[in-house]
C-alpha cells in the first residue's frame, strides 16, 4: 500500500459524499468529484443546494478542492465512493450508479491504492459486483495490487443535531491491515468513534438491517392506523397511551419515502430471494408502507364526498413534498403517489412547500410547484403532508371554506382545526 500522505478523492458530491469531503478537508488533501458540472460550480461559489453544509463550513475545509475532471483522480490514492442506490420503478435494486463510479475508479488506480464504498447495498456486493469491475478496468489484482473498504453511510439529511462527525461509523476493510488503516481513516475525523467490522460482508449487511429495521416497526404501526380507521379510534391517542410504559418503541404512522428507509429492505430482499429464501416479513412491511399513499389519497376523497357538493374539479391543497420535514430532499418522496392518486380522481391538485426547488421538482416529477401562499385562494380539502415547521403556522382559516375537509398526515397539528388524522 501507498505509503505517500493520504490524498483522498471523495466521488459523488450529494447529501453523503459533500459533508465527508468537508470534514475530511479540514486534515487532509481532498479532491470533491462529482460527474455534475453545475454542482461542482455552485460548491465552488460557496453554495450547497441540499442545505446540509453552509458556506463557512466550506470554507474551513481548506485542502478541500472540487473538479468534474476525472483526469485530476489520478493524483490520489484513496478513493471514497458515495454515489447513490435506488431501486427501479419495480423495486429492483439499481446499482447502476455504483458501477459507473468503480469503472471509473478502475480506470485510474495505481498499485497500493485503496477504494471505500459507502453507498447502500446488499451484503456481497463490494466484492461480488464492484471489484471484478476495478480489476477489468484497473488491469490489477485485488487484495494484491489494490484494496478495499466499506463505511456504510449514517447520513440523516436535514439533521443538524445527528451530523456525521457525531454518529459512530461502521467500518470495515479487504484485508485486516487495510481495515485498521480504513479504521484510523476515518477516526481523524468521527469525534463519536468508530466500529470496526469483522468483514466487508458484517458491514453491508449491517447498514441494510438498519433502515429495514425501521421499516418494519413503522409498517406495524400503518398497520395498526388502518385497523383504528376501521374501529374509528384516533390512532395517535392510542399511541399515546401506549406510550407510556417505559418499553414501548415511539413509532408514527405515515408515509415511507426518502432514498433509505423505502429501499434498502429490498435490496437485501434481493439477495435473500437469490439465495432461495423468500423473505415473508421484510416484503409484508413494504407492501403495507408503499400502500399508505393510495390509503391517504382515498381518505380524502371520501372526505370530500362528505363535504363538497361536488367531486370533480374539487381544490385540494398539499403540504409538502419532501420526504422529510425540514429538508429539501424530493428522493422516493410518496407524497408524489398521493398527488397523482388524487390527480388521477380528477382533483385540481397544488402542492406547496417552502424548502423544495422548483425547478429539480419539475424535472423529476413533472409537477408545478409552489413555493408561497400568494396567491393560493381557497381549497375543498388540505392534506397535511410534511411537517415543516412553516406549516406549524400556517393560516389554515385563509385557505379553507366552511367545508374544507383537513387532513393531518403527521399528526402535529392541533385537533381543533383538523377533520381527520391518520
């Protein structure tokens, strides 16, 4: 292995790779590389869009520097991919991205070289899918010639208190020499300390039973409101109650977006189908969780039933887009099946939220949306979406008529100005 000062390449400048950049820049030689040229330029100027790092912050990264020109990646000696993996529109792991990204790697590695994934797989994947890809394209041998690590990610995009520096870090390296230099890596960096795993393997799958965990106890509790429904019993007071002894785990109902929590179980249902293991309770979640935008939508047309003289062109008027509160990222949002479901009924649908960009929500979903009240008028039914803290005060009574059907998603608004909540 190189024994030359550290010199990393962080490849992928997104909500996970640009806060590992920055803090890694503060001590050592960092090249941000990022495909995206309008990226590169805006974190050149100071700026960053996701909101997750401010301009002082990039500032203070002082041997942090940014380029789109993969010939600069030959200047450095560990490379830190951070490049995104969703699933496609059938739910099919896509590590397309991460293929790209070892390709290019493979394309500039040097003997001794070192190359960390940090993006969300399925166990087997660093070995089995990226590797075979940076020995054809590197023409070098692995565990010889270069090696690898894996750090599964923990960003929590919009959190500020969370942050990567804090978070303990799961590492893992190809060989046990590199796992400690994988390890020692990262711990000039992560205040809150890190783990270091026995494998690669232990790592991956470490990461993808993380957010499947989630997924799971939230799908319980959709379960349990669509049961309350039935039983016309507000979900949230029988939360309540039940939350009062000391054991009992403080999930909400809700929607299930954002490019984790509603993916990575099938990343890992994927390599357990491979296996001839069909997994019941991993799959059973999903479904129940992608099903609570039709679940939604169809909740407030029955509420408009009740309360419009007609249905057709009915105004209806959604609070947020993102996946999460707080938060620009549009990722897997599902507020976006609710939108269409509700489209498709032949609604007169807007969507308002004040952190969302216009422009990428266009791009991504074809959607028009709105940034401010201006202008908004009255709606037939409001459906409370995401809980931004701008909506906390928003003027419900100026939007609504007598009849307006509200409906309270996140369950943080007060009762009295509420129809109904999930």
């Amino acid at each position: 292995m190189n024994s030359s000062p550290q010199k990393i390449a962080v490849i992928g400048l997104g909500y996970v790779g640009l806060p590992l950049a920055v803090e890694f820049g503060k001590k050592h030689d960092v090249l941000g590389f990022d495909i995206d040229e309008k990226r590169v330029n805006e974190l050149r100027n100071g700026k960053d869009h996701t909101l997750e790092i401010n301009e002082e912050q990039l500032k203070n990264a002082k041997r942090l520097q940014f380029s789109c020109d993969p010939g600069f990646l030959r200047n450095y000696t560990i490379f830190i991919i951070t490049v995104p993996t969703p699933v496609t529109k059938h739910n099919i792991p896509d590590i397309s991205l991460l293929i790209e990204a070892s390709r290019l790697v493979g394309s500039v590695l040097k003997k001794g070289d070192i190359i960390i994934y940090e993006s969300t797989v399925y166990p087997g994947c660093t070995e089995d899918d990226c590797v075979p890809v940076l020995e054809k394209f590197s023409n070098l041998v692995y565990n010889k010639d270069f090696f690898c690590g894996y750090s599964p990610e923990r960003i929590n995009p919009g959190d500020k208190v969370h942050t990567l520096t804090n978070i303990l870090k799961v590492t893992s390296g190809s060989t046990p020499e590199v796992a400690n230099i994988v390890n020692e890596l990262y711990r000039s960096i992560i205040t809150a300390g890190t783990f270091l795993a026995s494998s690669i393997k232990v790592a991956e799958a470490a990461k993808v039973i993380e957010n499947s965990q989630r997924d799971i106890n939230i799908a319980f509790v959709n379960e349990l409101a669509l049961i309350f429904n039935r039983l016309e019993i507000d979900t949230t007071e029988v939360l309540q109650a039940a939350g009062t002894k000391w054991n009992f785990l403080q999930f909400k109902p809700g929607l299930v977006g954002g490019h984790c929590i509603g993916v990575d179980p099938y990343y890992l249902a994927q390599k357990a189908q491979s296996t001839g293991y069909y997994p019941e309770i991993l799959l059973a979640g999903r479904r129940i969780n992608d099903g609570m935008s039709a679940f939604i939508a169809n909740e407030v047309l029955k509420g408009i039933i009740n309360t419009a003289p007609t249905v057709k062109g009915c105004k209806v008027l959604i609070l947020g887009i993102t996946f999460k509160e707080n938060c620009p990222d549009i990722r897997n949002t599902k507020v976006v099946d609710v939108y269409n479901k509700l489209v498709d009924f032949g609604l007169n649908v807007t969507i308002l939220d004040p952190w969302a960009d216009i422009e990428e929500v266009k791009h991504e979903y074809n959607i028009a949306l709105k940034k401010s009240e201006k202008d908004l008028g009255e709606f037939d039914a409001i459906v409370h979406t995401v809980a931004h803290k701008q909506f906390q005060s928003f003027n419900f009574s100026k939007h609504s008529n007598p009849n307006t059907f509200i409906y309270d998603v996140k369950g943080t608004l007060p009762k009295s100005i509420i129809t109904q909540r999930l």
